[in-house]
C-alpha cells in the first residue's frame, strides 16, 4: 500500500478551502427528488441532471471532488466525452460511493446497518480502472427512543471499517461517513452524545482493521439539534458543540474532515460551517471542509426543473453555493452574499461562452 499517495490524495480533497460535492444518489433516492418537480424518473434525465453539475463553469474553483454513483460514473455527455474526463479535465478529482445502502437491521426494530461488504475488493478494482480515486461508504444512526443500541453502532463501525482498509489496499481514499441523523425531537446535548460515541467506535474500529488514518476523510454529521426539537441552538453554540466533539473523538492523523449536510437548509449548512472556520480554524489539527449533496444541489433542481431553457439559470446557482461553502471554509461567508445580484452569485461572462 503507498501510504504517501492515499495521504496526497487525501489532503488533495480538502486542499485551497475548496470541498467536495456529492452527487451520488443512488436511483431511487434521485428518482424520488426529481419526483417532487415533475421530471422524469428516466435514466437519460439523470444523465442530463448530472451533464448540467459536471459541465457547470468554473466549478473546480470552489469543488476540489465529485462523489458519482455506479450509473453516473458510466454515463457521458451528450458529446460522448465520459463524465469522468470532464470533470478531471478541470482538476475535479472523482470519487464513487460503493456501499448499496442502509437496509433494516435483523433484531433492531428502527435501526439499519448499510451492505455492500460482499464483492467489494473486485468492484474497487473496477472504480480505479474507470478513474475514481477515493470512494465514500455512509452508515446512518437512527436517534430515539432506546436507540441507538450498541449493537447497531457497532457493526456499523465495523463495516465502515473493514470498507476503508478494503479501499486503501484498492489506492483508494475511503470517505469514511458515520450520519447521526437529524430526524427527532432529540436535543442538541443528545445528538452530541451519540456522536461522541459513534466517532469512538469508528476509530476504534480503523484501528483494529489497520487503516491508515492520513490516507482518509471523515464525513460526519454536525452536533444538532433534532429537526422537531423545540430548541434550536444558534449557528455560534452549533460550531462550538460541534468542534468540541470532534476534538474529543477525532485523532490528529486524519487528514481531512467534510462535513454532510444532513438535510440542514443551504444557508444553515454554509453558516454553521463558517462559524465553525470563524472561531475555531488556527486551533484545529484537520481541515474543516464539505462533502453536501442537498445543502448544494437543492436550490439548483428547484430551478432546473427537467427544463433545456433553465440549464444555466441552474448552474448559476449550483456555482454560487459552492463558492458561498468555499467562502465558509476561509471563515468569509456572510448572508449578504444570499442576497440576488451579489456580486457571488454570477458566473463570469466569459465562463459561459
Ligand atoms: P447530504 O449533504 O444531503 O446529507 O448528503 C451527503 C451524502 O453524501 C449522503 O451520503
């Protein structure tokens, strides 16, 4: 294994404040998006809705990666030049998400432990030939009631685990995203409990599975309050929580950290990030960076529509919140720049043509 070539890989991906972007929804889960605006459950729709992210100028300004999916990482643009090529053309590195999801969990009512073990070794082989150079695994921690059990944390960590020693004998860098989900009414005390525990258990698990921890990225959830809690804490009191716990449970070695959104609206997502860069960045032994896939492409599939006319209007503002989380890793995001017209929000004229 070339320790020194993951590592490179690695702090390539949090490099120059820029983040990663996730456009690896599996088909069902971009199905059921584009079902909300009408568009076609097709797979040329999915096809023409990644060619307008991949193609979107200037994008390698702010995207240091692009997490694709086993569909996306086929397809190419209309032209026939393979997405894969157009986004390493403009210094985009491309991952790919190799587990096949959370699935019920045998003897743990309300919880779910993610497949994609089997086979694993032969499909890594396969994503590297094609291109990929670091791939994401996600494992999700359902809190509630009872749960999470240790039982569920547990062999999810081990899975997460025993995936990225699979990816660093592949070359490949391992996303490593252990999700406490946001879906409660869960306070933000416990959410940063069970993070704390979760993080433990995944390194724990690294360590026994020898994984490399300089040749990794750690994509977790921020410490949130649930969704239906009654109190939400402020932007400032999320960053402090948030680093606080990832200082307790995430070593030094790792080289980078990219946050998920979670399903946190846009805003929130730059804003909490920004604080976080704000208050606590000289201090921090890792990078604190992105890897949103709704917190970045939401705004741009309200506009987009499945709609030809509305492919640049769409672009526009996929280009202005990468730049507005570009802006929140340098502690420089503000709300002025959510206002129309900001000077942000535009694609170079040129850029276009
Ligand atoms: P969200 O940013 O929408 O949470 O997605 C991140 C991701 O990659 C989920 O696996």
């Amino acid at each position: 294994m070339n320790v020194q070539a993951l590592t490179d890989t690695a702090r390539s991906m949090v490099a120059d404040d820029k983040g990663l972007l996730a456009m690896d929804e599996s088909n069902p889960t971009c199905n059921k998006r584009f079902a909300e605006w009408g568009i076609p459950q097709t797979e040329e729709a999915r096809r023409a809705y990644r060619e307008l992210i991949v193609t979107t100028p200037d994008l390698g300004e702010s995207i240091s990666g692009a997490i694709l999916y086993d569909e996306t990482i086929r397809q190419k643009k209309k032209d026939g030049t393979p997405f894969v090529k157009a986004i390493t053309d403009v210094g985009i590195i491309p991952g790919i998400k190799v587990d096949t999801g959370a699935k019920d969990m045998a003897g743990h009512p309300g919880e779910k432990i993610t497949e994609g073990l089997d086979g694993l070794r032969g499909r890594l082989v396969e994503y590297s030939q094609m291109g990929a150079r670091f791939a994401k695994w996600r494992a999700v921690i359902a809190v509630g009631d009872g749960i999470p059990s240790r039982g569920c944390i547990e062999a999810n960590a081990n899975a997460l685990a025993r995936y990225a020693a699979l990816c660093q004998e592949a070359g490949l860098v391992p996303v490593v995203e252990p999700e406490v989900l946001m879906d409660g009414d869960h306070t933000l005390e416990r959410c940063r409990e069970v993070t704390e525990e979760v993080l433990r258990t995944v390194f724990n698990q690294l360590y026994s599975q020898r994984v490399k921890l300089e040749g990794l990225i750690l994509k977790p959830n921020m410490v949130l309050p649930g969704l239906s809690c009654a109190k939400q804490e402020t932007v400032d009191e999320v960053a402090d929580a948030t680093v606080r716990c990832l200082l307790r449970a995430v070593p030094a070695a790792v080289s980078g950290i990219a946050f998920l959104s979670g399903g946190q609206t846009p805003e929130l997502a730059s804003a909490r990030l920004n604080a976080m860069n704000v208050r606590f960045k000289s201090r921090l032994p890792w990078a604190l960076a992105f890897s949103f896939a709704r917190a970045i492409q939401q705004p741009v599939l309200e506009i987009w529509q499945g709609k030809e006319s509305h492919v640049l209007a769409a672009q526009q503002a996929l280009h202005h919140r990468a730049g507005c989380n570009q802006a929140a890793r340098r502690g420089e995001y503000n709300a002025a720049m959510e206002t129309a017209g900001g000077p942000e929000q535009h694609i170079s004229e040129q850029a276009l043509h």
